[in-house]
C-alpha cells in the first residue's frame, strides 16, 4: 500500500450505517477515487465511474467465491469467472426472458390486487398495517414460487431459510469474532436446510418434459449434466435469496417513496407512463444490493492505484448511485428525474439476471398502489433498515389510509 492511498475505517455492522449509510458513502466518495479500510481489510470504491468501470473488468475483478460458494453450500452464477459462468447462466436465463415476463405480467397483478383489496378494506376500517410481512415480503415469495415451480405452500419456509441465510453475509461485515462465528453457524444451517430443498425439487422434477419453470428448466438442459448435485442445489438456493429478498425491499421502496412524495404521487396517478422512470429513480435512490466485492487476480490500477493480487475491493452500489458527478442533488427523491442508468443491478457480466422481473413487480405495485390505496401515509415515519448493509431494505413499513 502506498502511503498516498487515503484510509478510513468503517464498520459496516454499526447499526448507525446501517440505518442511514450515504453520509458515510459520501465521505469515502470524496475521501478519493479507492479508500483503504482497515476495519474490512478492503479497499472502497464509491464513485459511479469507478465502480463500473471495476465491475467491467471481469478479468482482472473476480468474484469473492469464497463468499458466494460459503452462502449458497456450492459455486453458483455469481462466484464463476468465464467461461463457466456463461454456461450456467444460459440455464437461468430462460426464465427471465421478455416473452415470459409478458406471461408473468398477469399472475403478478393478480396477486398484487388480491392482497392490496384486503388491506385496502382493514385500512378504512382504521387499522394499521405492516406492509412487509402482509403484502410485500409474500408478493415477492410467490411470484417466486411461481418462476422456480414450487408450491405455494412452500413459501414460508424457504422465506424463513432465505432470511436466517442472510446472516452468512452479515458475518463478513462483522468484526466481532464471536458474533461474526455465531451468524456463520447461523446462515450456515439455514443453507444447509434450503440446498436439502433444492435438492429434493430437483429429484421430483427429472424426467419432466413439459414444465416451463425454472426447475423444470434446469433439469431439462444438458448443461446440468456437467454441474455436481451439490452445485445444482447451491444454483437454486441462490435464485431462491436473490431473489426475493432485493424484490421485497424494492417493493417495500414503492411505499416509502410514494408516502414522502404526494405531491408526486398525485401526477404519477395522473400520467401512468411516468412510473416506469420513478420505479428507476426509487431503484437508485434506495439501491436494495447496497454493495458487492470483487477481489484482485493478478495486478490492476484504480483511479491511478495499483492494488496488489488478492485485494478485496467493496463496490459501493448505493454510493455511486448518489454520485454528484452524474446526478444533480443525488440524496434527493424526485419520481420525476428523467431515468438514466444506474449501477442497482450491477454491470458487466454478472447483471442481474432478475432485472427485468424486479421492475416489472415495482412498477406493478406502484399501479396496483395508486389504484387502490391512493390517499394511504404512515403509520410510523421511522423505518428500521436492519442488517446486512449489502441486502438493505425497510424490515417494517407500517401505513394508515
Ligand atoms: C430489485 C430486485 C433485485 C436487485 C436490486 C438485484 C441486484 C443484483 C445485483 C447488484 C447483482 C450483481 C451481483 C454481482 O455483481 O456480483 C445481482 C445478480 C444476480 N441476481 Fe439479482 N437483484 C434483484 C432481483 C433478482 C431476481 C428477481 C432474481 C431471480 C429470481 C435475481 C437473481 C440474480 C442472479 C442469479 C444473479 C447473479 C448473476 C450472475 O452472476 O451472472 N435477482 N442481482
């Protein structure tokens, strides 16, 4: 390390960055182009151009796979490099095409609609409500459900495994070693429970010529022949985290967002092609993968600096979201910010391969919401963001008609 290089240490477990990160990303953003922290013995990059540009250099930037491979109990999409990566992606990908978004488009209107009818008639009978556990959370599970082809009885356990899983990436931002060790025991068993899971999907499913769920898919292609059992059931488990867990923060964003903008909220209602760009204004403002990590193969500079082979560097997503370089007045929410691109799914090789499904489910809600909850507020202004900082979303949104 040079003695140029600017330091500072952040605790990515202190419940005040959890709460509310971005004063603490914008010190890292002006602190210079990559922050050395020993607290994570990583190196930060916080500005948008930094980060994209890292997140392109898939040669040099790989996956941390010791992390991915220790949440998902085996190598997944997100901890390979090329040309393996490609492979098993190609079997995902199926299943997040246009022509089957189009396809998913009603089923997710109506489950949306269902349940926004019943909370809407509790509403004006004077109850509070928390829209996580109620709409939110179980939106995000059954459409989920629905793409991987599990039933929906199923939903509640794999969203409890999913969320004790969390506590696998929680632990690498915890610098107490006891509790780092016991989040680790924790996300572990709860891998352990959902690869069973997966597994046990995948043995009903062989042999399935017919079925054009995710499974079905999976079992179908030739490219599973060459994955172990235990990749196979670690590939499911990942589609099962994340997928649900960014989805329900953004959904939960929708609500906060429309319940600090009413004024917005009303022109939104007014002009409906405005929600697709206020989706992406939200998806910005309150980025869900608040961050990633890469670690350095071979020799790279950022910003001018040379990192040695085996550095971690942290990808502050939310940071470059807020960079002023790219957007004007960036801690502002304006539904209205004419869209442009933002790094919330990422960039470069490993996109989100759900993007497409995440903003069509935010862009239904918003719809569904202005229809049938038009005048709702909070109930309680205080939102808890809870941990990990890197799947950060509201855990209660708790609102009044
Ligand atoms: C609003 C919702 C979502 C957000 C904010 C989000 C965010 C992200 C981000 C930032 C990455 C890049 C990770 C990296 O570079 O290492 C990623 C990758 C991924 N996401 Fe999402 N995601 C969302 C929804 C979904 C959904 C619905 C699914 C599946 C049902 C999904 C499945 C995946 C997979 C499989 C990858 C790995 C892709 C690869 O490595 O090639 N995500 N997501």
């Amino acid at each position: 390390m040079t003695t140029t290089v600017p330091s500072l240490a952040v605790n990515f477990a202190d419940p005040d960055i959890l709460q509310d990160p971005y004063p603490v990303f914008d010190a890292i953003r002006e602190a210079g182009p990559v922050v050395y922290n020993p607290t994570a013995n990583s190196w930060m990059v916080a500005s948008y151009d930094g980060v994209r540009s890292v997140l392109f250099d898939d040669e040099h930037f790989v996956p941390e796979s010791d992390k991915w491979e220790t949440l998902y109990g085996g190598s997944v999409v997100e901890s390979l490099q090329e040309p393996r990566h490609g492979e098993i992606r190609s079997i995902l990908a199926p299943m997040f095409r246009a022509g089957y978004l189009r396809e998913m488009r009603p089923v997710i209107t109506d489950l949306i609609s269902g349940r926004l009818d019943c909370i809407a008639a509790r509403l004006r009978s004077g109850e509070t409500i928390d829209i996580v556990p109620e709409l939110t959370r179980a939106v995000a599970g059954r459409v989920l459900a629905h793409v991987i082809g599990v039933g929906e009885e199923d939903v509640p356990r794999f969203l409890a495994w999913a969320k004790d899983m969390g506590a696998t990436l929680e632990s690498y931002d915890e610098p107490d070693p006891a509790r780092s060790a016991k989040l680790r025991r924790i996300g572990t068993e709860a891998t352990k429970l959902t690869c069973a899971f997966a597994g046990e999907q995948l043995a009903r499913r062989r042999g399935d010529t017919e079925a054009r769920d995710l499974v079905a898919q999976f079992v179908r292609s030739p490219v599973t022949e060459t994955m172990s059992e235990q990749d196979q059931q670690a590939t499911i488990a990942q589609v099962i985290v994340a997928g649900h867990d960014n989805i329900t923060h953004t959904l939960g964003h929708v609500f906060v967002a429309l319940a600090l903008r009413p004024d917005q909220r009303r022109l939104l209602d007014a002009d409906r092609d405005l929600i697709p760009g206020a989706v992406e204004e939200i998806l910005r403002w309150r980025t869900s993968a608040t961050g990633d990590t890469r670690v350095l193969q071979g020799s790279a500079t950022i910003g001018g600096v040379e990192l040695e082979e085996g550095s971690r560097v942290m990808l502050l997503l939310g940071a470059a979201n807020r960079d002023p370089e790219r957007w004007e007045n960036p801690g502002q929410l304006d539904l209205l910010r004419p869209a442009q691109p933002h790094l919330t799914f990422g960039s470069g090789v490993h996109t989100c391969i759900g993007a497409g499904l995440g903003r069509l489910e935010a862009r239904l809600m918003m719809s569904e919401v202005l229809d049938r909850l038009p005048e709702f507020t909070f109930a309680d202004p205080r939102i808890d963001y809870g941990a990990p900082l890197f799947m950060r979303g509201p855990r209660a949104i708790r609102i009044r008609a």
